[in-house]
C-alpha cells in the first residue's frame, strides 16, 4: 500500500503536474492552472495521511513554514535574486522531508506572487521550487559533520538554482513559441546566466551562513511539535 502510494504521489508530481502547467503555457489560462496546480501539489500531502488523522500542528507547521519564505521574497524584493528562498526550501525538506519540501516550494511560489504579479509564469516557479524541495528532501536525516553537511549544503544550493532557473527557461521558450524550440532553450539559458549565477551563489551564501543555525532549530521545531 505504501509502495503503491508513493508511486501515485511521483505520478502527480512528476507528470501530471509538468504537463498542467505546460497547458497552462498554450492555453494561457494562467489563473485556473495556477488553482489545479495548487490542489495537485496538495494531494499527495492528504495521500500521505490516507491512514491516519494528521495532527493540527502538522498542518500549522506547513502554514507557518510557507508563511516564511513568503515573509523573505518579499523582505528581499529590492535585491532581485539574491534571496534566502530557495535556501529555505532546501533546510525545510532536509529537516521534514520531500512531500513537505515539495509543498512549501509550490504553495510558497504561488502565495508570495499575489504580491510580486501572477503570470504564465507562477505554475512553473510552483513546480521549480517545489522540485528542489523534493529532492533536497532525499537527504532527509544526513550526517551533520559539518564538512559533509556544508559541503551538501553547497551541491543543494548549485543544484537549486540551476534547477530552478532550467525550469524557468523552457517556460520562455514555450512562452515565445507555444512549442520547445532547442536552439531558442539555448539562447534563454545563455540570456539568463548572470542571473542564475546571482541565484546560486545568494544559496550558498544564506547556507552557508546561516543554514546550520537554521536547520539546528527546524530540528527542535520537529521534535517538539511535529
């Protein structure tokens, strides 16, 4: 049943949520997509609870976590990519784990654009961010000596942002052409370098400057209330 659960869950996320929101792209029906793209990122947060009743301070914690990196976009908006966001994402699945990681990255993608503008674009940064969080949630429970710990650190934050802003390209190019064009991928990655560059290195400097006084609470956080 749990094998079974699981291969549900990577089914929603990992198919039927990329091909939503590359509808979303054709259709331009940003709005709509945006809504089932949240009800689809939820879903398997239920699925994991079919058989049993989650506690309220699950639920709150959830809020609580999205609520702050919400919080830090917006505090950080006048430095445009340099952010503690995805570096938050990354310490949230590393303490609570994939579904949780994956959760908070979209809900908090799709929350904090009410404020910065929502667009085509919202269903691809849900699912950009909510992808690094799953799979920084894979090292759920790591070793923290610190050389391995700050070294994961820095290896999530590269991947991170250049998850992230892959994800974000081949929005453009379907955006531009309703259709992957390879050589325009190129062009966008090229075009969106420096930028990706400013992503990853504002990851590895919030990780490594505060990612282990971050993660130390998360922990106590978990063990307390979670």
């Amino acid at each position: 049943m749990v094998k079974k659960m699981k291969i549900i869950i990577n089914l929603i996320w990992f198919l039927f949520f990329p091909a939503l929101i590359i509808l979303g792209t054709i259709i331009k029906e940003y709005r709509i997509i945006s809504v089932v793209a949240m009800i689809l990122a939820i879903i398997p947060f239920f699925l994991k609870f079919e058989s049993r009743s989650p506690e309220a301070n699950e639920v709150v914690l959830i809020a609580v976590l999205t609520a702050l990196v919400v919080m830090m976009r917006v505090v950080f908006s006048p430095f445009p990519f340099f952010k503690p966001v995805t570096a938050l994402i990354i310490l949230t699945a590393l303490v609570f784990g994939k579904e949780t990681g994956f959760l908070v990255g979209a809900l908090a993608a799709l929350l904090s654009n009410f404020y910065f503008g929502q667009g085509v674009w919202t269903p691809f940064q849900m699912f950009a961010w909510g992808f690094v969080g799953y799979f920084s949630g894979l090292f759920k429970n790591i070793d923290t000596l610190k050389l391995k710990f700050y070294l994961l650190l820095v290896f999530l934050g590269v991947f991170g942002g250049l998850a992230f802003s892959l994800i974000m390209d081949f929005q453009t190019v379907l955006f531009i052409d309703n259709r992957f064009n390879l050589t325009r991928f190129y062009a966008a990655i090229l075009a969106s370098s420096y930028f990706t560059g400013i992503h990853i290195l504002s990851n590895i400097f919030f990780l490594l400057v505060f990612g282990e006084i971050i993660y130390r609470i998360f922990v106590r956080i978990k063990i307390k209330y979670y």
